[in-house]
C-alpha cells in the first residue's frame, strides 16, 4: 500500500490530486493507494532519471528505460488506476527533486472545453490565463525547492 499523507500532499500536489481521486478518495488524513507493478516500474525509472541526472548521461538511459519511445501513455479503462499511477509518478519524480508540470484536470483547465482554443486577438496565441496561471503556480510551488538553485534570464517581451 502507498500511503499519501495530507502533509506530504499539499508540499507536492500544491495544484491538488487528480478530479478523479478526489471524487472517489475522500481525505481522512492519509490516503493509502496501492503501489501496483506499474507504480513500481515508474518509481525505478524516475530513480533512474534522478541518478542519472546527478551523474550525467540521462537521456542515454532513459530513452534505454523507455525502449526508445518518446514517454509514456497510461491508458485503460475507468477505474483501472490511471490517475492513481500519474499522482505517484508526480510524488516519486517531487520527492527526488525532478521538476514536474502537473495538470490534475484537462477539462478544468481547457475550462470545460476538450481542446484550447487559439486566441482571437493574438493568432498564434492561446488565450488561457487563469488556467494557466494556475498551472504555473503549481508547478512553482511544487517544485520550489528545487526551481529556487536554477538560474534564470530575463523574460522576454510578448505582444
């Protein structure tokens, strides 16, 4: 069994847990999952990935670790884990200092919508901000240990 304890929760999903956890996994304190072969697969690879990362060379071996696909696609049918195994692989990919972009709701962050829709007063554009203001600071507090040694320029002017 996973155990995902609500202090270790809100430092690593700041932006909250998948729609669908949240729906059927109410919080008593600590939200126990279990860690299914899946979840044990991609908890090596993101170790492999931080190791690697500390010692150069990754992506030698982690497009090795992936047999050569570009990532990698949870599918399946209702209820089969998908959202539980995506918020493993974000606690496992936090926990060892790898930044993670997470969205725990595609519809609610194409705001109801299957797909964003470009903007009508910048072509080119996609005019999304509260959804991706979120987004961003999401992933800023979910990763702030780690974001806070990178170096960064500064930002470039857009229209």
């Amino acid at each position: 069994v996973y155990l995902l304890p609500t202090a270790v929760e809100a430092k690593l999903h700041p932006e909250g847990l998948a729609a669908s956890l949240v729906e059927n996994y109410p919080k008593p304190g600590t939200r126990p999952f279990l860690y299914r072969r899946l979840a044990f697969l991609m908890d090596n690879y993101l170790g492999k990935h931080a190791e690697q990362g500390a010692m150069g060379g990754r992506a030698e071996v982690l497009r090795e670790l992936r047999g050569g696909s570009p990532g990698f696609i949870f599918y399946g049918d209702a209820g089969v884990g998908k959202s539980v195994l995506l918020n493993q692989c974000v606690h496992f990919a936090r926990s060892r200092g790898i930044i993670t972009m997470f969205v725990p709701s595609a519809l609610e962050h194409t705001q109801g919508k299957y797909y964003l829709e470009p903007s009508v007063l910048l072509p080119g554009y996609f005019d999304t901000p509260y959804p991706t203001r979120a987004l961003l600071k999401g992933t800023l507090l979910g990763n702030r240990a780690v974001l806070q040694k990178v170096s960064y320029s500064a930002p470039v002017k857009l229209p």
